[in-house]
C-alpha cells in the first residue's frame, strides 16, 4: 500500500512539475492523433457525404463495409501498415516505418471509417430533412453538400471528437509500427504499456491521469456541442 500510495504521489507531482519526459511522450501523443484526425476527416467526412447524398452503385454494400471496418482490429490496420512500409513492402522505400509518420498512418486508417460512417448517418438525416428544399431551390450537388455540412456542423464536431478519442487511446497499431523507440516514437498508451511491465508505476499513472483527463474532456466537449446544436436546431 505503500508503494502504490508513493507512486501515486510521485505521479502527481510529475503532472504538476510537468516532467519534461511527460510532457515529450504527451506531446508527441497529441500530435500524432490529431495529425490522423485531420487527414481522416479530409478523406472520411468527403466519403459520408458522398454514401448519404448520392445514389452511386451498390452504396447499401459500401455502407455495410464501411460500418463494418469501424470494427477494424488495431493490431490488424497495424499489421497491414508495417507490411506496406517494410523494407520489403511496396512503400518500403520511403523509409517510414519506426517513425511518427508511420503511426499517424496506422491511426489514420484506423479512425477515417468511424468518421466516414458516423457522418454519413448524420449527414444522410439532414439530406432527408432538406432534400426537396434544395432540389425545389435548384441547388447544386457540391453546394448541397456545403449546406449539409455547415448545419451539421456540430453533429459533425462530435463525430471529429469521437474520432479523435478513439486514435489517442491506440495501442496496438501504434505499437507495432512505432516501436515504442523512446524520444522519437514513445506515445502516451505505449510508454503506459512499457511502465507497467517494468513496475516503473509513477510516470505509467501520470499518463495514465493525463489520459483519463483528455476522454473526460472530450466527453464533456461532445455534451456541450450537442446542448449548443440542440439549441440550434430549435431557434
């Protein structure tokens, strides 16, 4: 009980110091997701908006994979993208594995089904609300989309914010493309990993906190977005 009440206590004072280990591994974490969490928005909320709004072929099956893939094993996108970036993979020329790039890929194919889906769905009811507004107005495809997504935008704003608390909890693909190389590929849930099996228990539950602090605000941000979108959608 000792031991655990010294690491807790040490762990606290890692936070409140801001050890300057802490915060590397923190700040290569954040940038790391929210590096795959704008490339899977760039690709992902394009590809929900294309699912809800147009009649392309076969769209029911494309839907079923795409939900299907949010259950994508980490292990397994971690597995395909170190095989992809080996030496003797077809990008094994590009020398990116064991790197941050590498991993903000792995976590990129990871999170872009998750948004690609869960902004199809959001998109999809307010092309249903809307549709024969717009086709009576003669707008444009491209342009019903921009209106789509500006009215969604905080339905749209959670989906991002899902997306994101799904990619800084990453372990598995993080791991096996990353290494976990201390100083340049150690993140917030791999260095957790590697500090526990050590017993080394302050600096694994100093992250630990600072990883229960980011979901606590993530969820108390997709609360109020949803408050303010309900208030939105009433005034």
């Amino acid at each position: 009980m000792q031991d655990f009440s010294a690491a807790f206590l040490l762990a606290f004072q890692l936070v409140w110091q801001l050890d300057s280990t802490l915060v590397e591994i923190v700040g290569l974490s954040l940038h790391v997701s929210l590096s795959a969490l704008v490339l899977a928005c760039l690709f992902g909320l394009p590809a929900g908006a294309v699912l809800a709004i147009f009649p392309i072929p076969f769209r029911g099956t494309i839907i079923v994979m795409v939900n299907a893939l949010m259950g994508l094993p980490p292990v397994v996108v971690g597995l395909l993208v170190y095989l992809a970036l080996s030496r003797a993979g077809p990008l094994g020329w590009l020398a990116l594995l064991y790197s941050p790039t590498a991993m903000i890929i792995a976590q990129t194919l990871l999170i872009t089904p998750i948004i690609a889906a869960l902004s199809r769905q959001v998109l999809a009811d307010l092309h249903e609300e809307y549709d024969e507004l717009l086709r009576s107005m003669n707008v444009p495809a491209y342009k019903a989309i921009g209106t789509l997504i500006w009215d969604g935008r905080f339905s749209l704003s959670t989906v991002a914010l899902a997306g994101f608390g799904r990619a800084i909890a990453e372990v598995g693909a993080v791991m096996i493309v990353g290494g976990n190389i201390d100083h340049l590929t150690r993140v917030m849930t791999t260095a957790i990993a590697l500090e526990t099996s050590k017993g080394e228990l302050a600096l694994a539950l100093a992250l630990g906190l600072i990883l229960v602090t980011l979901a606590m605000l993530i969820n108390g941000l997709v609360s109020v977005l949803n408050q303010v979108g309900a208030r939105y959608a009433n005034a």
